[in-house]
C-alpha cells in the first residue's frame, strides 16, 4: 500500500520522504482546499517534485476546491504552469475543473477528492467512467462498505487514516460558509464544529461542550485489515501540520507497514504526543459511532508537542536518512581512464569515465580493496551500495582525487535520471462563446419533508413538488404522491446514496452516485452536485434541470448562466442544510431522536440550529433562519433561471401556504415587503458571496 503523506511547507515534505513517505500531496498557491498552509509557488513545486523523485516519491497536487467561473481563465492558466513542473497527479473536488484539466493536460492522472463525497460503487463507477483513476473516499465508511467497493471498482481507492476528521461529511458542509461567509469548499474553513453548543431538547438545555467536535483518525491498529481488502493508498491528514508531525505520523506508519506487528504503547505515545484530541478514534472504519468518536471536552490539541531525537533528525533542514540502493561496477585498466556504472532498482543507469587515465605504480598499487573503500564513500549523496563489482588491473594506480571526481559524476548523473519523468502534453485552452439564454417564465417548486407540507404544497397549486424517499414509503394519503391535475411528483434520493425504492419517472439527485444509478430516470439535480461554474454545468446538462450552488451570489450566477443552456434552478428560501453527519450528535450525547423529542443546537450567539433524523442514523443540522428572498424576486428574475425552489423543513401546513402565496405573487409582479423582524431571515449568499 501506497504511504501519502501531507506536505504543507517545504519542510514538511521532507520530513515525509525522509521519514518513508512513497508520495506526498501538496498545494499550491491557488486553488487549494488549504489556504491558510504554507502551500507552494510554481518554481517551487518543480524545485520539490524533483527532491520527491529523486526518492522515488509521487506529487499529487490538490487542486481541490470549486471554480467560479470567473476564475476559469486563471485556473487554466495555472493548470498549464503546473503541467510543467512534472508532479504525477491532480486531486480535484469540482467535476467543471476536471474537465477544464483534461482538455489542457490530457496525460495528467486525476484523483477525485475526499470533497466529491464518495461514499458507494456507483459513485466511484461514476468517477471511473469521467477519467479518474484513483477515488478517495468519504472517511465516513466502514471496513465493509470499502470492501465492497474494492472487490467491485477498477479505479484505485484511497482511504484516509490518521488525523483530523470533520463531522460533517466533506463537500457537503455550508457552515463556515453561511454563519461567516468562509467557503469550507473553498478551502477557507473557519471550523465552526470546534466551538462549543448547548443541546437544546425542545427547547431545554440537556448538555453542553464541543458538541460538533471529533476526535481525530488513526487506523494504525487496521493496517493488516485494509492490506487484505486491497487499499491502494493510505493517507495522512495535515498539511496545517508542523514537519515534526509529519516525521512522527509517517515514520510510525511506516514501520509497521514495513514490519507489521502489534503497535507498541511507546509508538501509540509516539502519535498521541504529536498531536492528539483526547485519543483517538477508529470508529466510521469499525462501525463503533457515538460518544467514543466525540472530543466534547476540548477541540483543540491536548498533547505535550513531544518529539523524539529520531523524529527531529528526520524533520532536519538537511535530514539525509533515507537512502536509495544502488549497485556499482567499475574497471579500472592500464593506461584507460577509471570506468564506473552505478545503477538503481528502477532501471536507471549512470556511465562515467575519468578525464585521466592510469598510469603504471612506482610505489604502492591502487588495489580493489582501496578503490572499493574510496566509491563506497556516498555519504552526501542519498545513495548506498548494496553491491559492487570492481576490476583493476596489476601494478597502476589513479589519484584519489579522480577516484573521488568519477563516483561524484555518476552520483550526480543518476540523480538526474532518477528526477527526470517523463512529462504529458501541454494544451491550449479557449474560453466557450457565450450562450444565449432566454427570458422564460420562472417557475415555483417546493421541496417537502413531512406529509403536512406536501399536502401545503399541493392545495397552494405548485406544479413540482420533491419528496424525500423515506416520505414516500410513509404516506398514509397514497394519493398525495399520485400524479395528477398537472401535478409533477419528484423523489428526492438520499444525499448519500442509500438503499431505497423510487417509484416515480423523476429523481432529484444529489451525488454523482446517485445519476449513475438512476440513469435511466427523468433526473433533477440538488444543489449537492456543487455546480460552481458553466464547465460543472455543462457536464451535468443531460439532466432535466440543476440547481446551481447556493454558495454562488447573484453576479455569479448570472456569470455561470451565460455560459449554459442548462436549464437552471435557484433556492429561493429554505432552512439551508448546514451539516449531513453520520455520527449523530445527539445520539452521542446519549439521546435520540426516534421519540417525540425535537433537537437543535444552540452556540455561543444565542441561534439556534434543528436537528433533523435522516436515512441510515444520519443527522442533518439546519441553519438558524431560513432564506428568504420574495422581496428580492426582480433581482432573481435577472438571471435568466428557469425556476425556484422552497424548502420546507421546519415549517407548519398554514407556515407553508403562506410563504408559498407570498412567492406566487412576488412571481406575479406584486411588490412584497421584508420581514418586519430582520432577524428572523438571511439572504444566504444572494448579496455576498463566499471567499
């Protein structure tokens, strides 16, 4: 199994490929879902990708946030400069950019990224039949889901293994951007789920701490497991991380990749005094949820920073630890120059022969014995012989100072060969034409979460209604969810994919899972396909209509709208969903919410946030206020959507019908007043936007 280890500064890096790493993974100065590291300027991507190869060790590149669209031309440029510098991957979250890559650099190796949530085979078939070849999977699975994956993909699965994890599924998470306007997609997270919550159960305090806290990852003690299942690569978290972390992590994981065994304590104490929040967990990978998982005490680092002598010296401006086996052969003969070959395990080969040639001894000889001790000297260099085959001839000798000039030659030729790969076409890009698109009639659609609301929404005359699955399976009207006097009936599919029956033509989907697997569906697209930009648009323009992302702000969406034919859809007011947990947060307070308790949380600012159940034991955390915009429809009218959609999720029946009529006579041309409270409602990301 492949070791991927973090590299978040120049230093890092080397304390991963000195402390064992078989690749890294690094950022650059753009486009990376780590802004705040240290991150890399072209020249020095090219400067560190050569010192990787050197080793033997891979670069992928994170190219892994989401793309506005008036940053394709930037972004195309910068895929262009990296396609230089010779790094072997791309990690990438935004399908649109994906696309954009693989038309300038179509040789480059795409992974997909943790952030496109991949969570089932149909999404890595998805994936597969795009241009990845590697997934990396949501770090929510267990060792049998990944199982299962394996024994069925043909795209090399990746799988996180130590440090931090979020609670909220990553690429589905809008909380740092709507509480603060800090895009986690963006790579600008500003952690909210490390501040501290009180439990609200109907309204009353019931507990309190870092509610929304995880501990942080390790599946030292799961090697052997995920070796037999067939994981490609094991990845370490932290780019944010100091070298002297990444010596740590790696060089335990490391040992016991090379060794296997059980983890001594002092190797556990090892990880933990690198960095720790209160322990560790394995718990999505062994299916154990709940409390055990949860840092509710603190969210922060409780460990001394102590590190050992060995893990300094591998995290050293000069560390040279590792070192790369070679072989040497050599002759020297009368009257030739000194001949030497040093060669690798990988097929490389460097040939040098000296500027002087021997000459015959008047004192001492230069035997084997000494020529062998005077080459063996690789010190400097990051080699070590394991085997040397050397011919003198009788009676002639060589000045130490050539022998010395040779072996540095060679050692410096097959440096070069082991950092030369070759590197893929470079192409030109063109920015697509405009589109033009029409000024239609904008149509209402209601997305609902209990039978009282669809009963709201089919009395108030909306055309196109979304319902969950799980609403389905319960309704005690049947004939609610029968078409019907113009009534379209669209199920919506679990955020992430599940098992369940869908019964009607039209699906709304939220994942790429969920596209492959209802293909042959009339298919809607939620707003958790992350469309950012026209390129993401477009990919998904077979579908019969998308919802643009609601991290987009109003010039944004008029951006990315004339550059589509697709047609478009916009939220326009709901309780937008912040969080999609797998590990509940109230069930690892000890509560659950199957019984008739209703559940939020509340923060240091005195909002309140729901919790609602989800398929599976999943939780999903609402904001606070819902977005409202009917007083704003002109502005959205604008844009040139094709429809809007409320989503009702907290809301009573008469709640429903009200807010569904203000919408209906905004869409009429009828002047709407705010809210007299305003601060009981948001403009999301209408007016701002995210960073």
């Amino acid at each position: 199994m492949e070791l991927l280890a973090p590299a978040g500064s120049a230093a890092a890096l080397r304390a991963a490929v000195q402390s064992g790493a078989d690749a890294v993974y690094l950022g650059g100065n753009m486009f990376g879902a780590r802004h705040s590291a240290e991150n890399f300027a072209i020249e020095e991507i090219k400067k560190q990708t050569e010192y990787c190869h050197l080793y033997g060790v891979d670069v992928h590149v994170t190219l892994n946030t989401l793309i506005k669209e008036k940053e394709i031309p930037a972004f195309s440029e910068y895929v262009k400069e990296l396609g230089s510098t010779g790094v072997d991957a791309f990690i990438v979250q935004d399908i649109g950019a994906a696309e954009i890559i693989k038309k300038i650099l179509p040789d480059m190796t795409l992974h997909a990224s943790t952030q496109m949530t991949v969570t089932s085979l149909e999404g890595v078939k998805y994936l597969e039949d795009v241009g990845f070849s590697r997934v990396v999977l949501a770090r929510e699975l267990s060792k049998k889901e990944i199982e299962y994956i394996i024994k069925h993909a043909k795209a090399e699965i990746e799988v996180f293994v130590h440090g931090a994890i979020c609670m909220c599924y990553s690429g589905q998470c809008l909380m740092s951007s709507i509480l603060g306007g800090r895009s986690g997609n963006r790579g600008r997270c500003a952690q909210p789920c490390r501040l501290p919550y009180i439990l609200l159960e109907n309204g009353k305090n019931v507990g309190n701490g870092y509610l929304l806290s995880p501990k942080d990852m390790a599946l030292i003690e799961n090697l052997d497991d995920l070796n037999e299942i067939g994981v490609k690569s094991l990845k370490i978290e932290g780019r944010l991380k100091r070298a002297e972390y990444v010596s740590a992590v790696v060089g335990v994981y490391r040992k016991y990749l090379d060794r296997g065994g059980r983890v001594t304590k002092s190797d556990m104490t090892e990880l933990t005094d690198a960095f720790s929040r209160t322990g560790f967990t394995d718990g999505y990978f062994t299916e154990h949820l709940g409390k055990e998982m949860m840092s509710h005490l603190t969210p922060s680092n409780n460990s001394e920073n102590k590190f050992s002598a060995e893990v300094k010296e591998r995290a050293a401006e000069n560390a040279n630890i590792r070192k790369i086996p070679v072989n040497i052969s050599g002759t020297l003969k009368q009257n030739e120059p000194l001949c030497l070959t040093i060669y690798d395990n990988d097929g490389n080969c460097a040939y040098t022969e000296g500027t002087l040639k021997s000459e015959t001894a008047l004192n001492s000889t230069l035997s084997e014995e000494r020529l062998k001790e005077q080459l063996l000297k690789l010190g400097n260099t990051p080699f070590e012989c394991d085997d040397i085959d050397i011919s003198v001839d009788d009676g002639i000798t060589i000045p130490i100072k050539e022998i010395n000039s040779v072996r540095r030659a060679a050692a410096d030729d097959l440096i070069l060969k082991r950092q030369n790969r070759e590197k893929g076409r470079i192409l030109d890009f063109q920015m697509p034409e405009p589109v033009g698109r029409n000024d239609g009639d904008i149509k209402l659609s209601v997305e609902v979460s209990s039978e009282e609301q669809l009963r709201a929404a089919i009395k108030n005359g909306i055309s196109r209604i979304y319902i969950p699955a799980r609403l389905m399976g319960t309704l005690k009207d049947k004939s609610l969810s029968e078409p019907g006097n113009g009534i379209q009936i669209i199920t919506k599919s679990s955020e992430i994919l599940s098992e369940e029956e869908i019964i009607t033509e039209g699906v709304l989907v939220s994942s790429p899972a969920a596209i492959y697997k209802y293909n042959r569906k009339e298919l809607y697209g939620d707003f958790r396909l992350n469309i950012f930009n026209s390129y993401t648009a477009n990919h998904f323009d077979s579908l019969k209509m998308i919802t643009l992302s609601p991290e987009l702000n109003i010039h944004e969406i008029r951006e990315t709208l004339n550059n589509t034919s697709a047609d478009a859809e916009i939220i326009a007011y709901g309780h937008i969903p912040l969080m999609i947990m797998r590990n509940c947060p109230v069930k690892a307070m000890g509560k659950c919410q199957k019984g008739k308790m209703v559940y939020s949380l509340r923060d240091r600012k005195k909002e309140v946030f729901p919790v609602v159940c989800e398929d599976n034991c999943r939780a999903k955390l609402l904001n606070s206020k819902p977005i409202f915009m009917a007083d704003k429809i002109d502005d959205l009218k604008k844009l040139k959507i094709n429809s809007i959609r409320l989503i009702f999720t907290v809301e009573k029946f008469s709640q429903c019908g009200k807010i569904i009529d203000v919408y209906k006579r905004a869409l009429n041309g009828e002047a709407i007043k705010s809210p007299v409270d305003g601060n009981s409602y948001t403009r999301g990301h209408f007016y701002r936007g995210v960073l």
